[in-house]
C-alpha cells in the first residue's frame, strides 16, 4: 500500500497554485455542479470564487487568510437564479425598530449589547408594600429612570448603532430617535458575534460593575465606515460597509428554497 501511495504521489499528481483564479474556478465548479443549478454553474462558482477571494487577507507573519466566516449568505425569493449577485459588506437580516431612526449612518460606533432594554421590573419574590397611591406612582416612575440612564449612558460612550439580541420597547426606542441612533432588536447570537468579529467590538453581557454601579465601556464599540437599510427580496436588512476588523461580503441568492440549502451545503464543506 505504501508503494502505490508513493508512486501515485510520484507520478499521477501534479503541484497546482492554490491562488490561481483558474484552479479556484475549477474547484468551485466540480463542487458545486449538480441538477439543481444546470446550466448556471459557471456563474455560481464565479460568485463562490469572488466572494472568498474578497475576503482574503494577510497576517502579520505574512500568511494569506480566507476568513469564511466574512461572509454571510442571504436567501430570498424573487428573479431568477442568473441574478444572484455579491454585495460588498456583511448584511444582517434585520430592519430598524423604529421608523424615526436614521436609514444610514456614517462612521458607525457599534454597540453590541446580549442583554435587554426594555422598562425595569422588579425580580420575582420581591414583595412590596404600599400605602399611598403617590409612592406606587414613583416606584414606577423610578423603574423608567432606570432604564432611561442605563441607554443614556450607552449613547454617552458615542454609540450611533445598538445591537441587542433582546427586545427594545417602545419607551426606549424614544429616546435612540431622539438621539438620531440605528438600533436593531433579537439580533441573532451568531450573527452578533460575526459583527463583533469584523467591526472589533465586545459583546456586552451587563454593564454592571463591582461598585454596583452600571457603567458603559467606550472600548467596546465596535467601528465601520457605513451601516445603512436596504431592502433586498422582502426583508429589510442592515448593511455593514468599511468594517476596521477586516472585509466582508454577502451573498444574495435569487433561488428556489431547494437551490439555496444545496448551495448553504456547498459552502460548510
């Protein structure tokens, strides 16, 4: 067995350049050829090809990286699978909260929050004895001032975009209009992470802090040229452009429901 390993390596192989256009093409097309695409497999694998190639990036020791976790694909319904295209930058899957917020904000400070902010409610268990009306008026009252400084803070560090994989209500969402921010509510984890990952951001679990105070970090933001909606197929997404940590790009496809998982599958292998 070790023989014929050898004199296969020996003889029935041959060195290829892992960058050549050509042999990427080749590799895309062989992986992606099947029924479902037919006759549109030359133009997917160019798409394969560009998108990875647009991502491609140097370390400090001088290796060439193809992050493929820069890029996101995105199925939707609508025109024919010829028009499936590549975008530049990382889109996420989600619109704003509010109407009143801006649709495009440039130099975006990113926060990316895994925690809530909607009104403060008291835990459960916690028991409360009142006697004036007036005093249940201010504990509810206080429960919004709560709130109130815990966003007032997070847009006093400079943030313009909020990311949240929780909800936002509607008080909350008054107060990121006022102040002209973008803020996206159940932000999938993963995609949070992603952006965290090409912005240079921190995910922020609390702002609490060993005083017992609650305290918003500047250093946590992440940063990009351009954060605007667009909408694509039926959904409103929110594109990231200019992203410090490194490029990105998004795949659209203007597939069928069975196309698109195939190629979804394409890409994991």
């Amino acid at each position: 067995m070790q023989e014929s390993v050898k004199f296969i390596q020996e003889h029935l192989t041959s060195r290829v350049d892992a960058n050549n256009r050509e042999v990427l093409m080749n590799v895309a097309t062989t992986t992606i050829s099947s029924k479902l695409i037919g006759t549109e497999t030359a133009h997917f694998a160019d798409l394969v090809v560009r998108a990875i190639l647009s991502v491609k990036m140097i370390t400090e020791r001088g290796d060439v990286k193809y992050p493929v976790s820069s890029i996101n694909i995105i199925k939707t319904h609508g025109k024919s699978m010829r028009e499936s295209s590549l975008v530049e930058g990382y889109a996420l899957k989600a619109g704003r909260a509010a109407q009143g917020m801006p649709q495009c904000v440039k130099n975006a400070k990113v926060a990316l929050l895994d925690f809530n902010l909607r009104q403060h409610r008291m835990q459960l268990g916690v028991q409360i004895q009142v006697d004036n009306p007036e005093e249940l008026e201010k504990i509810r009252q206080k429960e919004k001032d709560i709130t109130a400084a815990k966003i007032q803070k997070i847009l006093a560090s400079g943030a313009n975009v909020i990311l949240t994989t929780q909800g936002i209500d509607d008080m909350a969402m008054k107060y990121f209009v006022e102040a002209g921010a973008i803020a996206v509510r159940r932000v999938d984890r993963k995609d949070l992470r992603r952006i965290a990952k090409i912005t240079e951001g921190t995910v922020v679990l609390t702002m609490a802090t060993l005083d017992g105070d609650e305290k918003f970090d500047a250093s946590c933001l992440g940063t990009c040229e351009e954060v605007y909606e667009e909408r694509i197929g039926d959904w409103d997404h929110l594109m990231f452009k200019g992203c410090k940590g490194g490029k990105a790009a998004t795949v659209i496809l203007r597939v069928g429901r069975v196309s698109g998982h195939h190629l979804v599958r394409v890409r994991s292998k």
